[in-house]
C-alpha cells in the first residue's frame, strides 16, 4: 500500500485574514487551520507564518501544508449502523436517537464515528487525519439523515454546497401547541447564551439563522410540522420553535416541564438533497419516523 503523501494548498492573498482564506480553500475549520498554522505549517512569501489573524496582502504566495493521514485516535467498533447508499465518493447513513457523532470527553467510544470506520471502506485525510468526513451533525437525541464524505475531494464540494445553501435539509418536528398559521419562517441570529454556556439564544448579534416551517398535522395540543433550515447553527431549530412560543416535544434543555409527554426529542432529519460531487447528480433520499417517534405522535392524536 503506497504512503499516506502531504497536500499543499497554494494561494495568492486578497487581504483577508489567514485563517479566513485557508479555511475556505481547504474546508477545514478555521480552528483547524490556527492549529496547523501554530505547527508551522504555513509560509507567506515563503517566510513561517503562526498567527491565524493576519491578513495576507494582495500578491502574496500563501502555502498551507497539510501533514500526511494517521491513523484516527477514534478506534473502529461493530456497532449496528443503517447505511442507506454508498459509493466511492461518500455514503448516507440514518443516526439514531442517543447517539453522539464525535467522540469527546464522556463519550470515547459508541459514537457515530467509531460505528463509520468499521463499516466503510475507505477513508480520506482531510486535516491530516484518517476518519469520516462529517459533513453536516445531529445532536444526540435527534435522529436521522447525515452525509459523510470519504474523500477529500468529496469532503470538500460538499462543504461547500453547505455554505452555498445548495443542499435542502428538512426535518420532522413535533411542538408543542397549536400554529394559528400554516406556515412561516423564523430569520433571528443565534448565539451562545450569556446566561447558561451550555445553551443557544436569540442574540442580535449572533449568526444569521433561518428556518422556515409548515403544518404537517395537528394533535391533542401538539403540532407535528416540516422544516426547512436554511442555515445549520447549533439547536436552530429547537431554539427558534421556543422563540416561537412551540418548543420542540422533549426537549431537556429548551422544552417546558408542561409539555406533552413523549417517550423522545421529537426532532428528525427526515430529508436531504444534494449534488453528487463526482458526478453532478442531483440527489434526495428520505429516512422513515423511527418506531418510537411514531408512537410519539400517536399518542397525542396524529396518525399519519
């Protein structure tokens, strides 16, 4: 098997910050790109370059260097896993509830990632390191639909079609109370709460987050609806449906203790469409209401 080889990246710069411009380019976090900035893995004008926050002025060569792929700290474990399509390129698969995708602290192991190197075949190196190409998450308790690219040329289309809006994602959800209207759309930035660290929030000067929203069925003071985000901020849509007065069915964090009684988080990425980076294709495929969310929703009246 031929060596795991180092990429380059070679860019003229526009005057952006260093890290703004790598990140784009490369698709890596801008945390990610600091990080191998501080390792000394970027020149400007072939002098060594560590600080992530300067600017590289029109005309100048900027190198980034991304070291060869190891192997993955993550261990790879047989745990059962719905792969719904796969190819060379990248692979759908449906998460369930409870589960978490990244390994972190408290949850080494069992997660989505460590089920993603038993199962699939192959593997890129984006960043430097062999594992899945986590395109877009999923909290824990939400169930559902989640890309993985498995190269980096995959990784990095699709990242992009991310940013670009070019991928529909719509979810499942069941709330709490009754709509007057059928339909709308939620445009209010989120942030990290100053209040509670481990929570989002409405802030005026957090990221632009949308979210549009139409009635599916009505329940016994519930409401199960399809929405649509337009944009992928951390609990979008369990903090706009509480800004609007329907919390998400379950939720721990941002539900009321009064809410319906239902055996989950009632969230699920039901939808997912994309443009096949390799060959152009446009793609839509579609995860069934798990049993448990079914019987959510039956419970309260809905009976699809």
């Amino acid at each position: 098997m031929e060596a795991p080889k180092e990429t380059l990246f070679e860019l003229t710069g526009d005057g952006r910050r260093l890290d703004v411009m790598l990140s784009k380019a490369t698709g890596l976090t801008r945390s990610r790109v600091a990080s191998l900035m501080e390792d000394g893995l970027c020149t400007v004008d072939g002098k060594p370059e560590k600080k992530a926050g300067t600017k590289a002025k029109p005309g100048q060569q900027v190198t980034l260097t991304l070291p060869a792929p190891k192997p993955a700290t993550p261990q790879a474990e047989d745990i059962p896993l719905e792969i719904i399509y796969e190819d060379a390129d990248l692979a759908v698969v449906v998460k369930p509830c409870g589960m978490v995708v990244h390994p972190a602290a408290g949850n080494e192991d069992g997660t989505l990632v460590n089920a993603l190197l038993h199962h699939l075949d192959s593997l890129g190196g984006i960043g430097g390191e062999l594992r899945p190409g986590i395109v877009h998450r999923l909290d824990k308790d939400t169930s559902g639909l989640l890309l993985v690219a498995k190269n980096d040329a995959a990784q990095l289309a699709l990242s992009q079609q991310l940013q670009d809006r070019l991928m529909e994602k719509h979810y499942r959800a069941l709330v709490d109370g009754g709509f007057k209207e059928d339909s709308g759309r939620v445009n209010e930035p989120i942030a990290r709460s100053k209040k509670d660290r481990k929570k989002m929030a409405i802030d005026p000067e957090g990221r632009e987050a949308i979210t549009d929203w139409q009635v599916l069925a009505r329940g016994r003071g519930v409401t199960l609806v399809d929405v649509h985000i337009l944009t992928g901020r951390t609990h979008q849509i369990r903090v706009h449906m509480k800004h609007l007065g329907h919390p998400v069915c379950g939720d721990p964090i941002y539900g009321s203790p009064r809410g319906a009684k239902v055996p989950r988080l009632m969230l699920h990425a039901y939808s997912l469409s994309f443009t096949h980076p390799a060959t152009g294709q446009r793609m839509t495929f579609t995860a069934p209401l798990p049993a448990e969310f079914v019987k959510g929703l039956h419970s309260h009246g809905i009976d699809l």
